[in-house]
C-alpha cells in the first residue's frame, strides 16, 4: 500500500529557496529544528537484526524528539528503504506528519508516468516489475521532491539539488530572535565508494557538518569506523596499511589503483576527525537531542 504523500516534480537547477517556500507554505511542513540527510547504500543490503533496530528506533526518536526532517534518496531500495521501514515501525500513527522526504531522481522512477498530474490524487504501485532497471518510490516518506534533468535511468542528478538545499535549510534560522541556524547531522549507513566523497564534502564545508558512521552496517561505513578507530593515536603501521587497501579492493570489487586514492579520500575524512564519529544510534540520539548545536560533537 502507498501511503499519502506530496510530491512535486522540479527542475535540477531549481532554486533551493523556492522549494523550501514550497515545502514550508504549500505543504505546509513544520519548519526544521535539525536536518538529518541519510546516506548511504542505494543497492538492497543486509543490516544485522540489532544494528537494524538500533538504527531505527534511534533515527526515528532523534527525529521526534528535536523536530528533524529527515532527507533520503527516496527508493525503495537500500538505505531509503530502511528509513522507510523505520518510520513504518516506529513513526507513530499518523505517518502523515512525518517529515521524510525523498531526493529522487525522476529518470528512475518505475511508471513515473503514473505520478504526471496537476492538483490530483495519483495512485502509485510501489512494487514495480521485478525485471526492471528502473527504482520505486519508498511509501512511507511523506514528501518528494522528483528531480527531472531530462535523462532517463540515470542516478546522480538529485546530489547537488540536495546539497544546496541542505545548505539553504542550513542558514535558516531556528527562532527569529536567535541567531541560530538549522543544524544539519548527516548519517551513514553502509554506502559505496561515492559515499567516501560524499563524507568528505560534509566534514570540509564551512561550517562542517557532523558525520556519525554508523558502524557495523557494511562497506564505506565500515571502513570509514576502523579508519577512525586506528589513526586515534596515530598514523596507520605500513603492514595495516597494506591490509587496509587490500580490504578496500576487496569490499568494493575495485583495482589497486582505485582503492589506493580511496584510501587518499579516507584519509582526507578522517583529517576532520572532530567531525566524523562512529557510533551507535543509542549514543546518537541522546547526542543530538541534547545539543543540536554543536557542529563537531565528542568522538566515540
């Protein structure tokens, strides 16, 4: 069942401000108090029973509990469908209220077609056909914003609409009366090789974005916690080093060339050390309902 939800297909050079405009009058969402942007694995994975549960009920009490929206790709795959899952399970009733909204690429979309209209109810089957190349929506996100760059089956186009609007929804203030912006916590989970990019531009913006890795999920976020767990003291000894590039090789099916400047990348994360933290969502959630303020909160 696709539960009801707004969607708005934009263009890829919209202006983030008319869109939060849009999603703030039109849609009439409560303005955020912190930003959680979910990244990570867009594939299918597998997360543990505990670590799923510890990621679920954490996101979703951090959420309710500061007055977050949280951000995902939107999919019925991987990390989204996870968060999706998440608030099915934890959300609440009314999942209506809930302020999760997808990035999507329009291009992807299975029967897209479906959603093309104007001020209506349009039904849409989250199910697609199971030989198809292309992705479904997740239904328990309230909100989507379909990002159209007039391609079709390509992913990607979504990433820079969502990091300005991340930005815009950054300089917002929380209260007029305080001159205190929208927090913004980025969360990964699992991820691909883009994910160790996607990190780095988190930690080096100015100001720098927190990153809480959520350790145990798989592959990027994997590497990124033991990276963080080795270098505490000091550098990497050359035989763990050798062990590590070889293990990047191998969790992302990658020639040594590519994993070595990975491996560069990582370092360049782990560089902002007071930014990145691996944790657990116990620890997050406490975390970020006490102090949403702090751009580089306590390593774990």
């Amino acid at each position: 069942i696709f539960l009801f939800c707004q969607y708005v297909r934009v263009a890829v050079d919209s202006k983030p401000e008319v869109l939060l405009q849009l999603m703030l009058r039109e849609w009439q969402m409560e303005r955020p108090k912190l930003l959680l942007t979910v990244q990570g694995g867009s594939e299918n994975f597998i997360l543990p029973p505990k670590v799923n549960q510890a990621f679920s009920k954490g996101l979703i009490t951090a959420a309710l509990s500061t007055g977050a929206w949280i951000l995902t790709d939107g999919i019925n795959t991987g990390v989204s469908k996870y968060v999706g899952e998440a608030v099915k399970i934890f959300g609440g009733h009314d999942l209506r209220t809930r302020n999760t909204v997808g990035i999507t690429p329009w291009g992807v979309i299975d029967n897209n077609t479906d959603l093309i209209g104007r001020d209506a109810f349009r039904p849409y089957q989250p199910l697609g056909n199971p030989l198809s190349k292309r992705a479904c929506l997740n239904g328990f996100h309230s909100h989507f914003l379909l990002v159209d760059d007039g391609t079709l089956g390509k992913h990607g186009c979504q990433h820079g609409l969502r990091r300005k609007l991340e930005k815009h929804i950054q300089l917002q203030k929380i209260h007029p009366r305080l001159n205190q912006g929208v927090p913004v916590v980025c969360v990964v989970v699992e991820g691909g090789p883009a994910i160790v990019s996607t990190v780095l531009h988190y930690v080096s913006n100015v100001p720098p974005v927190p990153v809480f890795v959520f350790e145990g999920s798989g592959r990027a976020a994997d590497l990124l916690a033991f990276l963080h767990k080795q270098t505490i003291d000091r550098q990497l000894d050359a035989d763990i080093e050798e062990d590590f590039l070889i293990r990047i090789g191998d969790v992302f099916g990658i020639e040594r060339a590519e994993a070595t400047h990975l491996y560069t990348l990582l370092l360049q994360c782990i560089d902002h050390r007071q930014s990145v933290s691996k944790t657990v969502f116990r620890e997050y959630a406490c975390a970020v309902t006490k102090d949403t303020n702090h751009s580089s909160m306590n390593n774990r």
